[in-house]
C-alpha cells in the first residue's frame, strides 16, 4: 500500500499563479538626477552656443553630468561651502567637453563649421524650431567681440556668472577676466550706439552701408557702421544722444536679460547613461583649463 506525504512538495494553484506574476517594475525617470536640475538649461545653452548643434549639445551636457557622476565630492571647486554643485566647475567641465568635440569635428571635416547633421532626417516642424531656437541666441551688439570676449560675455550676461566665477570657468586671473570683460563691454557699446543709428535712418551713408540687414551683423558690416559712427560728426552726436541713458561705457553689456533655452531632458539623460557606459553617446531626433582656447576657435584639453 503506497503512502503519500502528509505535505506536498508540489506547489499550489496560488504559489503557480505569484510565481507567473510578472515582477513589479519601477520606470527609470527619463530625466537626469534632481540636484543637476538647476543647471541644465544653462548648460545646454552654454553648449549650443559653442556646438550650434542640438544633438551635440544634449551630448556634451550628458558628458558633463558623466564626469559630476563619476567623481562624487572630488574635482577643483566641484562643491561649495554650501553642498552645492559649483556651477563655475560645471561650466568649466561644459567647456572641455565643447572643445573636444569641436576638434573632433575639425578632424573628421577639417572645419569646426556644423554641417546639417543636426536637422537631418527631421520632421519639418521639429527642425524649424531647432533655427528658431539657435536664432534665439544671437546677439547682434557683440558682433565686434573676440571669441575670447565673446565667452566671458555670455558667462557673465546669459548665464550670470560673476568676474570670479568666470575667471575660474576661463581658467584666467581674476583681474585680467575683469579686464577682458570691461573691453567687451566697450565694444558692445559701440555696436549698441551703430544700431541706434542705423534705427534711426537719418544718415544715407549707414542706410547705404545696412541695407535690409539692419539686425544680423557681419563682423565686416559691424567695423564699418562703428567706423562710420566714430567719423562722422552727425551720426556721433546721434549716437550720443541714443545712448545718453544707458550706463556708463564698460560698466554694462546688455539692457536686459539674454535667453536661456530649455535642455531636452530625455536626451541629456541618455547622453549621460551612455557616457557612464563608455559607449559612444548618440542622441535621436525628437561652449577648460587655464590657457585654453574658446570654443569658438578651438584646441583640446583635459576636464577640469
């Protein structure tokens, strides 16, 4: 006579049925961590500026938020006082990571130019407002700074970085930054004064030299409209008379506020997953150490 265990082995209807369940899975967030959200659209702006490539650009800030993750508590400034992200050591960071993307594309193409990977195979709408946005950074009164100027600029009024942040961002000394800053804040000016003139129509000679491009200035159409201005007696006192309101020359660069774009989250997180990764970052559809060039006129170097 066969005898049975008084407690099966096997197991019941309910234990099959946990046992299919699937598991209870949490969503990773599609964005990155919540202490770099303060700083992401700044970023991005930062690097669109110098990359004029959107993709680009959420690639960059994803290596930046790579090299925060990887070296929690350490780096030059990285934290401050507070236990804050230091954005000077994050811009910095951004800067290294646009410069060597920059001569990574000088040597694929010789030229540090943007070809049209950026809209390439882009529904119409989405890449219209990639033109929008990159026309949204153009600033027409610094159209006769260096490129070197043209940064320290766009730390200091875009982003809002003092002369000691910027200093350390730029990797110069405090006092040659501030230096640098006054002398770009004089050209503005002067651009700034041209475009008065140029506004108020009353001269042949600038109407002659603007034409229909009364906002976007070359660096060529900008030395002329100054020089003209500095030369002519009329269009200097009509200058003087613009600008007689605005601040004293060197101490300002911008009336207001320049834009700040919004990063695209989703992509910049998987920049940065993909950085951690050590793979190769690429996102779909939908601007260093001391001594270093601008992103504007390139030359590679090691992450701050």
């Amino acid at each position: 006579m066969s005898s049975r265990s008084e407690h099966s082995t096997q197991p019941t209807g309910a234990q099959r049925a946990r046992r299919r369940a699937p598991r209870s899975t949490t969503t990773r967030p599609q964005r990155p961590p919540e202490r770099y959200e303060p700083y992401l659209d700044g970023l991005f702006t930062y690097c669109l500026s110098a990359l004029c490539e959107h993709d680009a650009a959420a690639v960059a800030v994803g290596d930046v938020l790579a090299v925060a993750e990887r070296r929690p508590g350490r780096g030059r400034g990285r934290v401050n006082e507070a236990g804050e992200l230091s954005r000077p050591w994050l811009y910095a960071v951004a800067r290294w990571a646009c410069l060597r993307k920059l001569a990574e594309r000088r040597g694929r193409s010789g030229t540090d130019t943007p070809g049209d990977g950026d809209e390439a195979g882009l529904p119409e709408p989405i890449a219209a407002q990639r033109r929008r946005e990159l026309a949204a950074l153009a600033w027409p009164e610094a159209a006769g700074t260096t490129a070197e100027q043209r940064e320290a600029l766009e730390l200091a009024v875009r982003h809002r970085l003092g002369p000691s942040e910027v200093a350390a961002v730029l990797g110069k000394d405090r006092e040659e930054t501030r230096a640098l800053l006054s002398s770009a804040a004089c050209e503005v000016e002067r651009t700034r004064a041209a475009l008065a003139v140029v506004e108020l129509g009353h001269c042949p000679v600038v109407a002659r030299l603007a034409g229909d491009t009364q906002v976007l200035l070359s660096a060529a159409l900008r030395r002329e409209l100054v020089r003209h201005v500095d030369d002519c007696r009329e269009c200097r006192r009509m200058a003087e008379r613009a600008t007689a309101d605005g601040p004293w020359p060197g101490t300002a660069a911008a009336p207001a506020a320049l834009p700040v774009l919004e990063a695209p989250r989703a992509a910049v997180h998987a920049a940065m997953l993909s950085a951690l990764g050590g793979r190769p970052a690429r996102v779909g559809a939908g601007r260093g150490s001391t001594g270093a060039a601008s992103p504007w006129s390139p030359r590679t170097g090691r992450p701050p």
